[in-house]
C-alpha cells in the first residue's frame, strides 16, 4: 500500500507529462478522421481543385496567452486553436504554431497535410 501511495504522490507531483500535440484533416467527400503529426485523403475526383484543411491543437494543459500560426497556417487568429485554409493536391502543406502560454512559456507544434485525387 505504501508503495502505491508513493507512486501516486510523485504523479500527482510531476504534473501532467502530456504536452500538447498538433492534429490535421483533410476535408474530403470521403471518411475523414483526425491524425497527429501529418494526415493524408484520397479522393476520386480526377481533378486538381483546392480541399479544406484543418489542423487543430489538442492537449493544452495551461491557459495560453495567444497562437502564432506559420507556414501554411500563416494568417490564422491568434486567439484560435485550429486553423482552415485551402491546400491544392499532390504536396505536402506544413501547418506550425508557436502556443504562448500565459506563464511564459511556449511550445512549437507542427502537422503536415496532403492529398490526392486519383489525377
């Protein structure tokens, strides 16, 4: 018992060790779902036209102060924690944020998109 109350004290002590993390999706006309770090679609289209890509912060741990997106993101509010702009098929769109927490503190997170139309 005795042990299990000393692991527990030095996680409750350490904090949360999960940092935040940068997700993507591609809006496509077919299943899209959410991947960390970089995200892919395929879709059947035969053509060269735009989609949707979003890329979204997930895990924050502590208030943030504001969000500098870069990159691909580049434009995005400050005080929004996703981000959608329009990417063309068949390269690789890198969105990056820099978090400024309200400690003084900050993270860099970056996701990459892309996708492809069968063209």
């Amino acid at each position: 018992m005795k042990k299990i109350l000393t692991a527990l004290g030095l996680l409750m002590a350490s904090g949360s060790t999960m940092a935040a993390q940068m997700e993507c999706m591609v809006d496509t006309a077919n299943y899209d779902q959410w991947s960390t770090g970089e995200c892919s679609s395929f879709e059947y289209t035969l053509d060269r036209k735009p989609n949707n890509a979003i890329w979204r912060i997930v895990g924050i741990q502590k208030p943030v102060s504001s969000v500098i997106w870069s990159e691909r993101t580049t434009g995005c509010s400050t005080s929004a924690t996703s981000c959608t702009k329009a990417i063309p098929p068949y390269s690789y769109h890198v969105g990056k944020a820099t978090v400024l927490y309200t400690d003084g503190t900050y993270e860099i997170l970056q996701a990459t998109a892309q996708f492809e139309t069968g063209f």
